[in-house]
C-alpha cells in the first residue's frame, strides 16, 4: 500500500500542482480533499497553458481523479474546465472524473456575500479570492448547505434554495446593501449543471476503500497551505478549510491507517497572497527581484504574491501539524543570482527568541526574524537532474533547510517543466 498526502507548508501557491503532476504518474488514484476554486495551478496541455482550479491535474495522465466531499465545488467553473479539458482531447467522462456525493456546492448567493463582505470591511479585508468558499463553508457548519446529492435531486434542490433563499437576500439587500437574487433563475442555472454532472457522483470512501483493496496508489491532494488552515493558520487571514494532512482523511473519507506517507511541499522562499501578517516579509529590492524572478502573480486572482525569506519557524510548525515524511523543495532556481541568502530560524518577540507561531496576530506581527545569512550561487541550475551536480552553496542551502526540521528533502524544483526536477527519494516508494 502506497498512499501519499501532499500539503502545502507556507501560505500556499508553494508549486504544488507541478508535483501532484510528477508524482500522479506512479499514483492510480489522485483526489482533492478541501478547498474549491479559490486554489488554481497552471497545466500545459499541448504547449497551451490552461490554469485548472477544481480538476486535479493527474487527468492529464489518465489517472481516475476524484473531487472529495471536503471541497467545495461551483458547478459552473468545474463544466468549464471539464468542456476545456475534453475540447484539448482529455477525457473527463464519469469513468475519470468522479464528484463526492457529499461535496457542497457553492451558490450564487455564496461568492455575492463574499464580495460584498470584502467590501464592507475596506481596509480590514481578508484578501478573499472572492470565490464564495467562506460563505459555502459557513452553511456546511450551520447545516444549511446545499450537497451534490440535493443538487442532483430536483425537488430536493429546490426546496432546499427556497428555504434559505429569503434570508440570503435579506442579508445581501439590507446589511450589505447589495444586490439580490431571485430563486427561479438559480433553480433554472442550476438544473442544468445538475443534469450534466449527475453521471459523475460517488460514495467516495466506497470508492477509496475498494480502491485501497485493489492495491491502487493514492494521491491526496491539498490545496493552500498549512497557514492558511481554519484552525491553525494565521486566522482570521485564512481560508475556510483545514488545509493540513490529517483533513485528507476526512476529506475524503479514508481513516489514517491508509496514509502510508506525507508529502510537504516548501517553497525555497516564502510568499503570501492577500492580507495578514508574515514575519519573513522582504519590503526591498531583494523581495521585488524574487516576486520578479519568480513570476509571483495568484493562479486564481492574479494579485502580486507577497515575498520573504525561507521562514523555518513556519516550517517547524508545519512539520508538527502534517508530520511529512519528506520535503519537496519548489523553486530553488530563484533564489540564483542574490547576493546572500537569508533563513529565518526564529522569532525575536518582547526581547526573547521564540521558536513558535503565536496564536495572537497581535504577537505575531510584533515577532521579529531572526536570521542566518549564506553566500548564494551564480549558476543556473535549472538544468541540473542530479543532486551531486548542484554547487556547494546550493546544497548547504538544502542542507541547512534538513537540520533545521528534520525532515529530508525528497525531490528539488529548480524550473516549471516537469523534467526540472532533481529526485533523490521517489516518495511513492
Ligand atoms: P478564500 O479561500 O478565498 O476565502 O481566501 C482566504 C485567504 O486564503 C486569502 O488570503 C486568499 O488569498 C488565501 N488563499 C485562498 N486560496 C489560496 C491559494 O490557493 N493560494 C494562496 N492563497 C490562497
């Protein structure tokens, strides 16, 4: 049994997508377990890119790829990647791409709310990608969602909108002064998504089970990161799910047992989108020849990511929180070329070193980096496949990254095509 979580260690956007692409090749199975299309990752399909922000990207390679009842799913977006995909000769028939029976749905009201609370709070904002995804949490915890299995159920799907509908609008029309929406034409919308993707639902912890007996290699794959988790990112500038290893279980209705493995992925800096505090932050040249070099735009909003240091206090938390078994090491190319390098390896907070996130933002904005510099490297190394053949300061740089979270690097990024990347441990295994 080989069955891989792969998270996200910092803020998100920390390259994933390239590696669920490189590992769904050993994997049978790749599915999603939280999140919606608030996450996006660019693929290439015949030298076209195409950003996917719901289907996960092992389609590509054929594998079977389930979207879990953790996520959630507006129906609109996913039928527009699903019609993009097959137009590109990708086949995402119910045979391939299968929906968690249980997965919410994100609805019209749901992205309308999240605006305009956005909106309200000006200058107070949590940076929302505007997707809906917190509003649709929101009914999930206060039961009063709406399921794949009611949207695919005529009657139920309407009962379900016109119960809530009046209140929805009432919030919308009289607290946020913003416009409202009439139930008949979301019915109407809405019963057509239903019809197309009806073929696609799933018990999705049957289908996992029978999958872990047939000896199938699971991918599970996180969206975000671990500081944007619900519970133990930097809240309230977080997203509305658990972003961490242990919500692949739930996500996807598999019990612990069935995780042989844990992937983190860290990027080689740190980046942030959106607001919130983020101790490591560069507010200089150096920072703006990363964001530059790196190409830091947002898969989903295309808002300027934030740049900083590698930030290991970040990285000792994440290890706690997902217990990886290996690191995956995403653009190290970009780093070539500085002056120095830097790694945070602590916090200075009220005149102590402190080797923990604080809960209160109000500490965590006042906690000060504490650093370690190192010569950088002048090579490209993009072109490099094996770790040996990497220059000394690269590979004190990793060695560095290992001893302070002892966890070992697994596989190293150092370009976006899928052939730079150096593996030293297949974490399939
Ligand atoms: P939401 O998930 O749209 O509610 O946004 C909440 C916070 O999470 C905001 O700061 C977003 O910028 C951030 N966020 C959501 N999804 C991603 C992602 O895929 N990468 C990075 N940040 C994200």
């Amino acid at each position: 049994m080989s069955n891989i979580v792969i998270i996200g260690t910092q803020w998100g956007d920390e390259g994933k997508g390239k590696i669920v692409d490189h590992l769904a090749e050993f994997a049978d199975i790749v599915v999603r377990f939280q999140g919606g299309n608030n996450a996006g990752h660019t693929m290439v399909i015949k030298g076209k890119q195409f950003i996917s922000h719901l289907v996960p990207s092992g389609i590509l390679q054929g594998k079977k790829c389930y979207l879990g009842n953790g996520m959630v799913i507006d129906p609109d977006v996913l039928i527009e990647e699903m019609d993009e995909l097959t137009k590109n000769g990708i086949d995402v028939s119910p045979e391939k791409l299968k929906i968690s029976e249980k997965a919410h749905i994100i609805m019209p009201y749901h992205k309308m709310l999240d605006k305009a609370r956005e909106e309200m709070k000006g200058d107070k904002k949590i940076g929302t990608t505007g997707r809906g995804i917190g509003p649709c949490y929101e009914d999930k915890a206060t039961r009063r969602g709406i399921r794949f299995v009611d949207l695919i159920d005529p009657n139920v799907f309407k009962e379900k909108v016109n119960a809530i509908i009046e209140e929805k609008n009432f919030y919308l029309k009289d607290f946020l002064k913003s416009e409202t929406i009439n139930p008949m034409h979301i019915i109407d919308e809405y019963s057509n998504y239903a019809k197309r993707l009806a073929p696609h639902a799933v018990n999705i912890s049957v289908a996992m089970s029978q999958g872990i007996k047939k000896n199938n290699k699971i991918l599970f794959e996180g969206a975000q990161g671990t500081h944007l988790d619900i519970d133990h990112g930097t809240y309230p500038y977080v997203t509305s799910s658990n972003t961490v290893a242990g919500n692949a279980c739930n996500g996807a209705g598999v019990g612990p047992k069935d995780i042989t493995g844990v992937v983190g992925i860290v990027k080689a800096y740190t980046t942030r989108v959106g607001a919130g505090p983020f101790p490591a932050e560069l507010f200089d040249e150096i920072g703006d020849r990363i964001q530059e070099k790196g190409a830091e735009f947002g898969a989903t909003t295309g808002r300027r990511r934030r740049c900083g240091w590698l930030d290991t206090v970040l990285l000792r938390n994440a290890v706690r929180l997902n217990s990886p078994t290996g690191f995956v090491i995403t653009k190290l190319d970009v780093l070539g070329g500085l002056e120095f390098l830097k790694i945070c390896t602590h916090y200075e907070f009220q005149g102590k070193q402190i080797d923990e996130v604080p809960a209160s933002l109000k500490a965590l904005a006042e906690c000060k980096p504490v650093y370690e510099t190192f010569p950088s490297w002048s090579e490209d190394i993009s072109h490099i496949r094996k770790y040996e053949d990497l220059p000394q300061n690269t590979k004190n740089y990793l060695k560095r990254i290992e001893e302070l979270t002892d966890v070992p690097i697994q596989l190293i990024s150092v370009g976006p095509g899928r052939e730079e990347t150096i593996v030293i441990e297949n974490p399939f295994q």
